[in-house]
C-alpha cells in the first residue's frame, strides 16, 4: 500500500511538473525549412500570391471591415473565436513582428508574446509552408498591406477552454512534422500536394477530426482518412477522394471550373467554399489549378462516398408527380411547386451552371442535413468569379416558412428522384434557425 502510494505521489508531482512547464517555460520556435541568405528578397507578386493561395482574407476580413484587420466571428465547437489584425499596424496588428516571430505565428502557433494560437488558424496545415513562402508572405503583409487601427474583438470562451496552455499539450499530441517533401513523384503532383496540405489548408474542412482531441484525422494522403469528408458547424464538406465523389467522377476540366468559378452545370459551391473560391481558388494561376485538380484525383479511393446516402435507380416518379399537381399532394411538394421549381424544375436538374440540381445533389443527399436547411432558411449565393461575374442568388424562405413546412419541404427533396436521405424534423430547422441568427 505504501508503495502505491508513493508511486501516485510521483505521478501527481510530475504532473504538477508538466503543467508547470506547459504554463511557464517558453515555447519552442521552428527554425526556418531551409536557409535562405540574409539578402534574400521575394520575387515580386510572390507575396500576394501566397495570401491567395492561403486564403488569408477569408478569415481575416470582417464582413463590411478592412482587409486582414480581423474580427471575424468564427465558431467552433468551445465558442466563438475571432480573427486578429494580421495589417502591419503596430498597435493592433502585427506591425511589431520580427520574420522568427511571425514565422512562428504561422506555423507553430504562438504569438509574438509566447501565448498559443487556437488552431482556428490553420497553422497544423500552414507547418508545410516553404521558407520562402514564409518570407514572401511576411515581405507582403509587412509592406503591401495597409496598416489598420481596428481592435479585433478579444477571444473568451469558458473554461477550460480559455487555458491557452492546454494547447501547447494539444500541439504535442496532434501536430505534424514541419516542412514539406515531395512525395508523388511528379513535379506538377507534388505542386498540388503542397497546396492541398499545406497552403490552401484543405484537410482543415474536408478531414475529419478526432472526437477526444478534435485534431484532423490525417494531414496527407498517406492517411486513409485524409480529405474524405467532414461536417463543420452543421455544414457536410464532402468526400473529395471516394471513387463516386463529384471530385472524382467529373473530368479534370469539369473539377477546375468549379474551383475556379464556383460551379459547375450540375451544382455551385455555398457556405465555407463559397468563400474559398471568392476569395483564393479563383485567382490561382492555371498551373496551380490543374495542379490541385491532378493531385486530387491521383488520390482517389476505391470505396464508396462518406456521408452520402444511396441514390434510388428512377427518378422518374417524382416528375410525375409535380408535373400532375392537385391539391390532394403531400405538403412538402406543394411547398417545392410553391417556391422551388421556377428555378430547379419538376424534374430537378434544374439549369446548368445556374440553377444547382437537386437530383443526386450532395448537399441534398448528405446525411447531415444542416446545409440543405441554413440554404433554405437563409438563402445562399454563388461567388462572383473573374470567369462567372454574376453572383447568382437563391433567395431566403425563413421568413415566409415555419420550421414545420421547411422541415416537409427539405423531407421532399432529400427523399425525391433518386434522392434517398432520410427526413428533416422541424426541431432540426429550429436548431438550426436559432444558430444562423444573428449572421442572418
């Protein structure tokens, strides 16, 4: 008994030890991928490209506020984070950052003051970054950007979340190994790898995550679980690697339109990648597109779709049905007749590349409904692209539906043509009424 004692003594004191240690040594700053000279300047337009690709404003940008002066409200499962002022103000941004320091923002995820970043910021993805990317970014945000005077809103959630020191232990746990090496074999292949894991930071939505430490599941394609669909904030971000996912079923062309203009003659992108395409994957240059296209679909995976439900074999029935109206119809086809087929159709295939079709629609056929119920209750709209400069809108039903009647009309079109999910209740459509609130 004695000794048993002793022995939880000692794990209690190097416990102790440990979280002293997390709370009060500093942090460790990677060095630098590879050494560049003291000189080294960043080719012009090197900068920008890379907040770009990184897509720095999406979450950096407030809506109706200053680019990269921060306060975006972004939600997670512990609370509402805010974004930081990344301009090179002084007071408010990162004006006072040394290159180690901001490095170390970027890919360790410690502030200039040693306290650690929410991995918000995609700093796990962002430890692939080149060293000159590094510096071109740092060179861009310190002398092509604006400075700034706005306060980001402080970050506070509850506890024990607001520990920030919990998260250097987080980072022990789920990050991976700074740097990137080429591994595909190809030149072009690996181009689109870096982008993909590291600077365009798709796993940060399209990965799973751990549900004891909400860390993705995997940060290259070397992991089975890497890109193969998750659900963020409600919203399912699909399966880019299974062997009928819409990324690996379209062609080449068909995938890098949609990336480049945000939709395709089947569907357009809504939510989180709405704003990826306005804001970074349209203005990749052609090479990086293709780049991320071919590297994708060298990804692919010989199973079937995560998160989908199966499709039925006909979709004729449906058609008949809206094309044979009365007033006998169940009310979630009289809602779809009502407000939906102008623009979809009875059919469902709606007009390519304007209206998104429904049959067989992944947002439609996720089994998290979430998406397909914000869309309705809040309306959503295609991003304004170079190639596609009209913003088409679909408008918002909330105000005129009852949860009731938006649950019978989601219930019908997930349960239409092909289509084969299973139905919407109306506690659903409150919950999700209440959450998209106040950004509504």
């Amino acid at each position: 008994m004695k000794a048993l004692l002793r022995i939880v003594g000692v794990l209690i004191v190097i416990g102790i030890v440990v979280v002293l240690g997390l709370m009060f040594v500093p942090p460790q700053r990677s060095a630098p991928a590879t050494a560049l000279p003291a000189d080294y300047q960043p080719p012009p337009g090197a900068g920008r490209a890379v907040a770009v690709a990184g897509d720095c404003m999406a979450c950096h940008t407030a809506p109706k506020g200053q680019p990269y002066a921060g306060g975006l409200a972004i939600a997670s499962p512990y609370g509402v984070i805010y974004s930081t002022n990344i301009t090179p103000d002084k007071d408010n941004g990162i004006g006072n950052y040394t290159l180690d320091e901001f490095r170390a923002a970027l890919i360790d995820g410690v502030r200039k003051d040693g306290t650690p970043l929410y991995p918000a910021m995609p700093y796990p993805s962002y430890r692939k970054m080149s060293e000159p990317d590094v510096r071109a970014l740092y060179a861009y945000l310190m002398h092509e950007v604006a400075p700034v005077r706005a306060v980001a809103p402080v970050t506070e959630l509850k506890f024990p979340f607001n520990q920030r020191w919990g998260i250097r232990a987080w980072n022990w746990v789920a990050l991976p190994k700074a740097g990137f090496e080429p591994h595909m074999g190809d030149a072009r292949l690996d181009r689109g790898a870096y982008l993909v894991e590291g600077l365009a930071h798709c796993g940060s939505c399209h990965t799973p995550r751990s549900t004891l430490t909400f860390a993705e599941k995997g940060y290259d394609a070397s992991s089975s679980d890497f890109l193969t669909g998750a659900v963020l904030n409600g919203w399912p971000a699909p399966d880019l690697r299974a062997k009928d996912s819409d990324a690996q079923r379209w062609s080449a062309a068909q995938l890098a339109a949609l990336l480049a203009t945000g939709r395709s003659d089947s569907t357009g992108v809504t939510g989180e990648m709405a704003l990826a395409v306005d804001h970074s994957l349209q203005y990749l240059p052609k090479d990086d597109l293709d780049a991320v296209v071919a590297y994708l679909q060298a990804i692919r995976q010989d199973r079937p779709v995560n998160g989908l439900t199966a499709l039925r074999a006909s979709a004729v029935a449906t058609t008949q049905t809206l094309n044979g109206a009365s007033p006998q119809m169940e009310l979630g086809a009289r809602l779809y007749l009502d407000n939906c087929s102008a623009c979809h159709f009875t059919n469902g295939k709606g007009a390519k590349a304007v209206f998104p079709q429904l049959d067989g629609n992944a947002l439609v056929t996720a089994k998290e409904a979430g998406g397909l119920i914000a869309v309705i209750l809040n309306g959503a709209a295609m991003p304004s692209t170079q190639l596609r400069p009209a913003r088409l809108a679909m408008p918002d039903f909330g105000w005129r539906l009852k949860d009731d009647e938006v649950a019978a009309l989601a219930s019908f079109v997930r349960q239409s043509w092909s289509n084969d999910a299973p139905a919407v209740t109306a506690a659903q459509v409150a919950q999700v009424r209440a959450a998209t609130a106040s950004t509504h």
